[in-house]
C-alpha cells in the first residue's frame, strides 16, 4: 500500500538548478519578488515530500514488523484503508478536500508545474490554485 505511493512519489524539486530569468537580480543588485516567491513555494513542496517520503518508509517498516507500528503510522495505515490524506501530511500540505488518490495526482501536476517553473524559467501563464500562498504570488506580481 504504502510502497505504491513512495515509488510514485517525485524527487524534490533541485533548487541548485534554477533558471536565471526566475532567479534574477533587479538594477539594484536584489532578488525578484517572484523568484523568491517560487523560491519558498519549492521549499514548502520539499518538505511535503520528505514528510510524506519519510512516513511512507516507516509505515512499510513498521507494517514488515521491523519498527513499532506508533499511533501516528497506525492512523496513517487507517487514512490509506478510508482513501483519505494521512492527516501528519495534511499539516505540511495546502489546503484541499480531495480524497488521497486526488490528492496525489493533484500533488504530482503542482510539483510538475513547479519544477518547470524553477528549472525551465518564467511562465506564460501561472497556476494560482497550485501554490501554497496564492496571495503571496499576488503581492510578489505587483
């Protein structure tokens, strides 16, 4: 169960790679609003997926018997069984309603879209509902 997740789950998003047009410096030598906006958006999707990459080994762990199963990965087991979001990445996560499956297809294109924007530069359009703190990107485009 959990094993399904962990092999589909993306690798982080390399922030060592960034493209220049997003990363840029204004005519005074400082940061872009946007790239540092785009900077923490990625941060914040890191650590949603060490979380989530993290629990879902210990969780097969704990289900081979090779790690006490705790309350938290018992309750996660329980999440998967209901199809819902295990609520320890619920608190890393952006706001949603979806149940898991949803969700993690959902996680996948926000990570993809992310990721383009990091490596491959500005986009022609932006997809606002992907972002942790929309309003944030808001600020940041002003």
């Amino acid at each position: 169960m959990a094993q399904g997740f962990s092999k589909l789950l993306p690798i982080n998003i390399d922030l060592s790679n960034k493209h220049p047009g997003v990363f840029a410096n204004d005519e005074n030598g400082k940061p872009l609003s946007l790239g540092v906006f785009c900077e923490q958006e990625i941060v914040r999707f890191n650590i949603l997926l060490n979380i989530m990459r993290k629990s879902l080994i210990m969780l097969d762990r704990a289900i081979e018997g090779t790690v006490v199963m705790s309350m938290e990965l018992e309750q996660m087991f329980n999440n998967f069984l209901d199809g819902k979001v295990p609520s320890m990445w619920i608190t890393w996560a952006y706001p949603s309603l979806k149940p898991l499956n949803s969700w993690f297809d959902d996680l996948i294109e926000r990570i993809h879209f992310m990721r383009g924007w990091c490596h491959d530069g500005p986009r022609k359009s932006y997809w606002i509902p992907a972002l942790f703190f929309p309003q944030g990107f808001k600020t940041a485009a002003l």
